[in-house]
C-alpha cells in the first residue's frame, strides 16, 4: 500500500519539490510557534491578582518563584517589575520595557520566515509554469505541422499542477501568519496591559511600608 502518491510530483516537474519543502518548513514553523505562543498564554489576570497578594502579605520572595515557575512573557515583566520594587518610577518603568523588548523578539521568531513562504510560494508556481509552457512551445516545434493537442498536453497539466500548488501553498501560509499575529499581538497587549498594572501596584497602590529584600525575614513570616 502507497501511503504517498509521486505521480502528482512527477507530471507538475522538478519545481514541485522545492514547492514541496516550503510546504514542510511552513508547517513545521506553524506547528512550533503554535505550541510555543500556547503555552505562554495564562490568565493574566488571575496570575497578576495572586502576585499581587502575595506581595501585600510582604512574600516577595514567593512571588518571584511563582514568576519563574510560570510560563510565558507576562510573568518575564512582572517578575522584572518586582525585581525593581525599589527604584523610582522612570526606572521601574525602564525595566518593564526592557524585558518586553526582550520577550517580543522569541514571540514574532519565524513569522517572517512563514510570511517569506507565502510571498515565494506563488512564485515557484509561477515558474513552473513558465518552464512547462516553454516545453509545450518546444514539443509543438520538434512536431511541426502534426503537432497536436495530445502532443504537449502533459506540459499544460504541469503548468496548471505547478500554479496550483504554488497558490495552495501561499494561501495556506498567509492563514498560518494572520493567526500566528494574531496570537502574538494578544500576548503583547497582555504585556502592556501587565507592565501599566504593575506600575500602578507598585508605586501607588502598595502601602508605604517598604517591601523586604528578596530572600528577608519577611518572606519566611507566615501569612
């Protein structure tokens, strides 16, 4: 039992293949950056509101391990928030923006690449198409005044192949990179939305009593 088929492979040409790994690489990145983008969506703010309890009961501490042990570039800021707790409010500020320009580079990893796939895909396509008109042009010459239909039809079936997979492909990749955007323009608007409540929390909301160093007395006090 054939569990792949090549004819198809075969009559659309040589230029099927590269169309054929395009077809591979976007759907390895797509599987990848779903997974990855999945696992780093929480509930904000539920994981947010926990921290912020903890702090008020001055476990700094325990706030930190809760940021480490979680998933995901939400708990990258607030753990760089909590990690300037001291510092004034240009640089808690600072350092909350600094870690979400660190995180947003992993997020949009390989979007561009899948967004490349389905600019090239139509392209190849349209390649192979040029190549096998060219070679239905040469059959109907070598045949001279016999030639027919029959004679270069198998190039024309290329042709019309090549373009289909090429469309396929591209239409499937522009797909994969509007969700994936999606995706990751929502973890970045939980950023912005995290590293602002932060802010707030910190420098207004909490009482004035300075918190504990990390690792303090505090922190190992029962609730």
């Amino acid at each position: 039992m054939k569990f792949f088929d090549l004819s198809l492979m075969e009559r659309g040409g040589p230029l099927m293949w590269p169309l054929l790994f395009l077809s591979l690489l976007g759907f390895v990145f797509f599987l990848e950056r779903t997974l990855y983008l999945h696992k780093g969506q929480i509930r904000t703010a539920d994981f947010v509101e926990g921290i912020k309890n903890l702090v008020r009961k001055r476990r700094l501490l325990e706030a930190l391990t809760v940021c480490e042990e979680t998933p995901g570039p939400v708990a990258a800021v607030v753990k760089a928030a909590l990690l300037h707790h001291r510092e004034d409010e240009t640089r808690l500020r600072g350092a909350i923006q600094a870690m979400a320009l660190v995180e947003i580079p992993a997020l949009e990893r390989r979007l561009g690449t899948i967004g490349v796939i389905a600019k090239v895909a139509p392209i190849l396509g349209l390649l192979g198409t040029v190549v096998a008109l060219w070679q239905a042009f040469q059959s109907m010459e070598a045949a001279g005044p016999y030639a027919n239909a029959s004679s270069f039809s198998g190039e024309i079936a290329s042709a019309l192949i090549t373009t289909a997979t090429g469309l396929s492909i591209a239409v499937m990749a522009y797909l994969a990179h509007h969700f994936l955007y999606g995706r990751v323009r929502a973890l970045v608007h939980d950023m912005e939305w995290v590293g602002n409540e932060m802010l707030v929390f910190l420098l207004v909301d909490l009482p004035s009593t300075p918190l504990p160093p990390p690792g303090g007395e505090a922190d190992n006090k029962p609730a």
